[in-house]
C-alpha cells in the first residue's frame, strides 16, 4: 500500500475511533433518514440470514458488532462468524458484547485493514456488510473479498449511491457527518465489480419513500408506505435507479 492510501486508511482509522469512542452515537439523528429505507435493510437482513446457515461468515466493518450479535443473532445459526473493522474501539466493544451473550466460542472481531485481509483464500461462504465499501478502494475491496470468498460464495452489501444531485448537495453541506475520503457508488462502480465476480446483483432502495423523513410524525407511515410504492415501479427503470439513495449488491463469486 503507498503511502497516499496509507493515509486514507489512517484518517478513517482516526474518525471511526473517535465516533466509537463516545457514549452516544454522534449519527442518531439521522436515523429518520435511514428509517424511509429499512426495507432494503431488512431484505439484507433476511438474505445474510438465509445464507449464514451452516456457513463460515465474514462481517465486513463490524461496527460494535449490534449487527450481527443482536439484531441477526448470527452465532445461532452460522458455523463461525469473525467481524472486521478499522476501530479498534469498535472491535473492543464488539468483543465485549460477545462475551457477554455467552457467544465468545462462534463469534470472534479483530481490528483489520479491509483493503489487506489476513485470512488466508477461501475462508468464507459469506461476505457481508452495510455502508462499509463506499469508504474504500474498490478494486483492493472487490479484489479481497474475491479472495476470502470460496468458489461459488456470496458477497453482500448496502450501500449508498452518488448520482442523486440532492443528495450529493446535502452531502457536501455536511461534511461533519462523514469521512473526507468516502466515496458513494456509480453504476461504473459494478462493471468493476464484474471483473472479480460471475454475478453482480443489484436493487435499488429510497427515492420518492426518503421524502417521509421530512414529513410530521403523524403522517411519517403513510408518506412511507406511499413513497415505497412509487419506488417499487420507478426503481425498476433503467437509468432511473441510479438515483436511489441506496443500492443492495449482491456478489457470487465464481
């Protein structure tokens, strides 16, 4: 790694710590945003589920480990979960909070350099993460999880895009939020992608349904469930999607 990506790597290492670091999540407000597109969320959920059964599975940017300890209960299901992240805050936590569910044995978090994994090929059936790959180089990323990946795994991630101009204008009016050197992805970014798997899946979440995080409570569900189906129809267009907010990437390698 040159020294140029080195140091992408050290200020993400240095956001991520100081954001773990803290009682509170700095990023709470924003999960009314994240809220008009847990649909696409919880389709990941229930893919990662499906696929975890029996497999050896990798957590890609395992955060404190919520995900995949609490919410999906992994270490239940899967033969063997290992989390990466950058924080080794995170990492800390996530430990901690496999200890504490009594987990230690299925489930273990190391703090990892996404873009040079230690584990040797074809360690694992699955691959998954959300809102991790936007923050690294692609082709180191796709090239890594390629690798890891047993012939015939799957990879699979929820990730936010980069072509809506409205988006991309709040964006850049909130450069606080977020690292400096993140990067939501492009259509191009999955001819990439191609290179390093045999199939590249990909659906579109949140376009009209982000407009109920703006409404009153009140009328948050309806404007939801309204928007939602709009999506439904609007998403499947060509071209069109590429303005969703965010995308759920499934990879098969070959």
């Amino acid at each position: 790694m040159d020294e140029a990506r080195r140091n992408v790597v050290d200020r993400e290492r240095d956001f991520h710590n100081e954001r773990f670091a803290q009682e509170e999540d700095p990023r709470r407000h924003l999960d009314k945003w994240y809220w008009a597109i847990r649909h696409g969320a919880m389709q990941q959920d229930a893919q990662v589920k499906e696929l975890a059964a029996g497999a050896d599975v990798l957590e890609y940017g395992c955060s404190t480990g919520g995900w995949s300890l609490d919410a999906l209960q992994l270490p239940a299901v899967c033969r063997s979960l290992v989390g990466i992240d950058i924080s080794d805050i995170a990492v800390e936590r996530a430990n901690k909070r496999a200890r504490q569910l009594g987990a230690a044995n299925t489930a273990r978090f190391l703090a990892m350099n996404a873009e040079e994994m230690a584990f040797p090929d074809e360690s694992f059936d699955l691959v998954y993460g959300r809102g991790i790959i936007h923050h690294l180089d692609l082709d180191r990323c796709f090239a890594e999880v390629s690798r890891v990946l047993r012939p015939g795994g799957v990879a699979s991630f929820f990730e936010p895009m980069g072509h809506n101009p409205v988006l991309n204008a709040y964006r850049r009016r909130t450069p606080d939020i977020r690292t400096p050197d993140e990067h939501p992805l492009l259509v191009s970014d999955f001819a990439l992608a191609r290179r390093y798997f045999a199939d590249v899946g990909v659906r579109y979440f949140g376009l009209f349904s982000v407009a109920s995080a703006m409404v009153p409570a009140g009328a948050r569900a309806f404007a939801y469930s309204a928007g939602r189906g709009v999506d439904a129809l609007v998403l499947t267009l060509p071209y069109v999607n590429r303005f969703a907010w965010y995308a759920l990437i499934t990879l098969v390698k070959r």
